[in-house]
C-alpha cells in the first residue's frame, strides 16, 4: 500500500483520537481503500436493495465518511440518503458527491436524530476495530422505529473479540430482532480480509 492510514486506523482508540486521524486521512481515504479493493459499500448497498424494494424510502448512512456507501445506495437505486459523520473532513468529501439529501456533523456521543423516521439505518464499516465501539449498534438499534431495518458490517479484525457476533445472536435471540440477512465475503480482497453484512429488522 502507498498509504499509511490504514495500518494506523486499527490501533486507534477514543472518539477525538478517531476523528483526528479521518480528518487527516480523508484527502487520501479514498484512494488508498480503492488500492486495497475495498468492496464492503458495494456489497451492503446490494444486500439491503434486495430486501427494501421502496427505493424512495429514507435511509440513514451512519459514519458515511467520503460518501462511498452513499454512492453505492444511489446505484443500487436508493434516493433518500442522508449522512452523519464524526469528521467535518470527510463530510466535504461527501458533500461534492451530491447523493446525500442532508448531511451534518455529529459528536460521538451524540443521540440519533429522528432515528425512527429512517426505513433503514446503516453504518458500513463504521462499528468495530479502529472505529465506533460496540455501544454504538445498541444506540442505532434503540433508534430504530419497529419493522425498520439496521445494516452494518464487522470487519475480520472486529470479529476476532466474540462479543461482536454475540451482541449480535443476543439482539435475535432475545426477540428484539430478526436476522434477515448474514453474509461473509471480501472487505479488503489484496488484503485478504473479509467482512460480515447484517441486515437486521427490529420486531
């Protein structure tokens, strides 16, 4: 790899640390994970089309970073996106792609506004290692209006500590949601790291 945020980004830990380091790499985000192959966006914008078939549904793109989940919902034929990210930085980024209907700047701690207006919440990429703690998929979950829909990935590196995959089984098992669909296949492909897609409904 050129760059070198990528080996970095696992080891980060706190949200002010996390948000310094994507305000730094965002000039050169995209880049370097396109070199990797990265095919996480493409595929979860695939899995959650083909079990939302209201396109014009509104759909919320959790750390939605440069806009690269974005762009794959607008393909995948989405047309109410709206973005929230930790870094102003990468929100510019997101901004010149002009798919998202609104987008702002939120604090880490922050609640989820008007969660349950959202047919879906996603947050691609964004909960796990070098990223959002796991706290953050309950916050989502909460937000979530019942029957709505929650689609997020674990990367391999996240999937080495077992209380990911058991949050999740728990949120199942405990009848708070059903597993609609779980997929495994490639995250960083040149890296050989691959992901889990999620697509949760809330009962």
């Amino acid at each position: 790899m050129s760059g070198s945020f990528l080996d970095k980004v696992y080891d980060v830990k706190g949200a002010e640390a996390t948000r310094a380091l994507y305000d730094d790499w965002s000039d050169s985000y995209e880049a370097e994970v396109a070199e990797s192959g990265y095919a996480t966006p493409g595929r979860a914008a695939q899995a959650l089309a083909a079990v939302m078939p209201d396109k014009s549904a509104p759909v919320l793109d959790f750390g939605c970073g440069t806009g690269l989940f974005g762009q794959a919902l607008r393909r995948a034929g989405f047309t109410q996106i709206d973005g929230v990210d930790l870094s102003a930085e990468m929100l510019e980024h997101a901004r010149a792609k002009d798919v998202y209907t609104t987008l702002a700047q939120i604090a880490a701690d922050a609640p989820v506004h008007n969660g349950g207006d959202y047919a879906a919440i996603a947050a691609v990429g964004v909960i796990g290692a070098g990223a959002a703690p796991l706290s953050v998929l309950d916050t989502l979950f909460d937000a979530l209006a019942p029957n709505a829909l929650i689609c997020f990935s674990f990367n391999d590196h996240t999937l080495e500590d077992p209380a990911f995959e058991a949050r999740v089984q728990a949120l199942v098992s405990d009848g708070r949601a059903l597993q609609i669909r779980r997929d495994y296949g490639d995250h960083f492909p040149k890296l050989k790291l691959n992901s889990v897609i999620y697509i949760l409904q809330k009962t």
